[in-house]
C-alpha cells in the first residue's frame, strides 16, 4: 500500500505520519524532513533548500525529485509527507512509482479550520515558523499544492479526514479509511 497525507501546513500531517507508518509498516517520505537533515548535516542538497525554505517558498522540483529518488527504498509501501506539493511533483510520483510497478492506492487530504493551522505552527518553534514565513508557506499551499486534491478526486483516490479534532481521533480516522482501501 502507498499513501499520501495531503493537509495545509500545520495540519498534522507529520505527527499522523509517524504514527501510521509505524502501524503499517510503511516507508515515511517526508521531504521536509529530508531536507532538515540535509541542511543538519550540511550537505550541498541542504544548503540549496535552505534559502527557499526560509521564505516559505518551494524547493525547485529538480532538488526535491532528487532528494525524492534518493532515499525511496525498494521493497516498501510508501507514506508520502508534504510531497507532492505541487502538479508536476504528483506527475513526476505517478511516474516514478509507475517504473516500479507500483501506485498511490489512497490521498488523505486532512482538512483544519484556518485558526487552528497557525495555533499549531507557533507551537512547534521550527525555524522557518515565523510570521512571514507562515505567511507565505499558506499562499503556496494554496495556490500550488491545494489544486492536488482536484488532481487525485479525478483519479478516485481522494479521502478527506476532518484534521480538527485530538491526535488519536484523527489517527483513528485515518486509520478507518485505510481499513476500507486494504483489499
Ligand atoms: P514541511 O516540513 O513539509 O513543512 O516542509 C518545510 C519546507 O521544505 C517547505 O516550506 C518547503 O520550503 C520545503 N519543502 C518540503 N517538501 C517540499 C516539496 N515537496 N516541494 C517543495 N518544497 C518542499
């Protein structure tokens, strides 16, 4: 099985993300994370995301499909994590997962009421979790990653998880859609 939590920043996607894909044994893809740790370790991928993630802008599509391709494991259900965020990184998965003989079987979209996006963010001290930078990474979301819940609707693999409510009852959302995708 290959999924992906869709959400606006700050919807939790991460933290359901850990739990899930410990639970189902699945491979967690998280760009974010992967350019954290890049930056962390000071390597060259990190240095050249840095600059857009300060700004709460995009990495290049070129940067993220190679981080992407990097650190995909063969033998593994995938859990994709704030990738893809945009139409031509969800063309670019269909393909790259195509090659393998593999598909997303199921998209979360997990759906949080605005004021409570920015009350999350605040709380987690990342660096790029300013003010400006929130600003900005709201506009991306909804201007590039937000049209991807039309891209998987079309493709019948779009399930909206209502992200309001406690952890647990998320996960436990998340976790009766999943039950009804796995045969
Ligand atoms: P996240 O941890 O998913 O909130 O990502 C933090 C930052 O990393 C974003 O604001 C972007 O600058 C960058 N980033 C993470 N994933 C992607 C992606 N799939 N495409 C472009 N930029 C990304």
């Amino acid at each position: 099985m290959n999924l992906i939590l869709l959400g606006a920043p700050g919807a939790g996607k991460g933290t359901q993300a850990e739990v899930i894909s410990k639970k189902h044994q699945l491979f967690h893809v998280s760009t974010g994370n992967l350019f954290r740790k890049a930056l962390s370790e000071g390597n060259d991928i990190g240095q050249k995301a840095k600059s857009y993630m300060e700004k709460g802008e995009l990495v290049p599509d070129e940067i993220v499909l190679q981080i992407v391709v990097e650190n995909l494991p063969e033998n593994s259900g995938y859990l994709f994590d704030g990738f893809p965020r945009n139409d031509s990184q969800a063309k670019a998965l269909d393909e790259m997962l195509g090659r393998k003989g593999k598909k997303i079987d199921v998209v979360i979209n997990i759906e949080v009421d605005p004021e409570f996006l920015l009350k999350r963010m605040m709380s987690r001290g990342r660096f790029d979790d300013n003010i400006e930078t929130i600003k900005n990474r709201f506009n991306v979301y909804k201007t590039e990653t937000s049209p991807l819940k039309l891209y998987y609707f079309d493709q019948k693999k779009l399930v909206n998880v209502d992200g309001n409510a406690s952890i647990e009852e998320v996960t436990q959302s998340i976790e009766d859609v999943l039950e009804t995708h796995s045969d």
